[in-house]
C-alpha cells in the first residue's frame, strides 16, 4: 500500500504532522527518540563488553582439571 508513496507524498504527510502536533512538540519528540537510540546503543556496548570480558576469562582459565586440584 506505501508504494507508491513518493516525495510529494512524504512532504504532505509532514506538513499534516507539523500542523497538527506543532513545531515544539516534535522536537521535544524527536529528543527523546534521540535519548532512546543513545541508551540502546550504550546497552548494545555494554553487553558486548560483558560478553567479552567473559571470554576472556575463559580463555585465561586453561589449567587441566586435574592440576587444579594439586594446586
């Protein structure tokens, strides 16, 4: 159904939005989907890191079973 939606539709479908929510309340909008994507890619990182460091410490942990216990 979107299509066949073209640039002179998508200008349209803006103007109605500007006209009807106003220009503040789209930028304050737009704000906090600007705040959302930052703390979801902050996230993304932070879980990449964790998984990282955790590899890490697997591989650091080599030493056979049964040395361990003679240690």
């Amino acid at each position: 159904m979107l299509n066949n939606v073209g640039p002179l539709g998508l200008l349209l479908i803006a103007v109605v939005v500007l006209v009807l929510f106003g220009r503040g309340k789209i930028a304050s909008l737009m704000g906090e989907v600007g705040k959302g994507i930052t703390a979801f890619k902050k996230g993304v990182d932070e879980g990449k890191k964790e998984l990282d460091d955790e590899t890490l410490q697997a591989a650091r942990d080599v030493t056979p079973a049964e040395d361990k216990d003679r240690v």
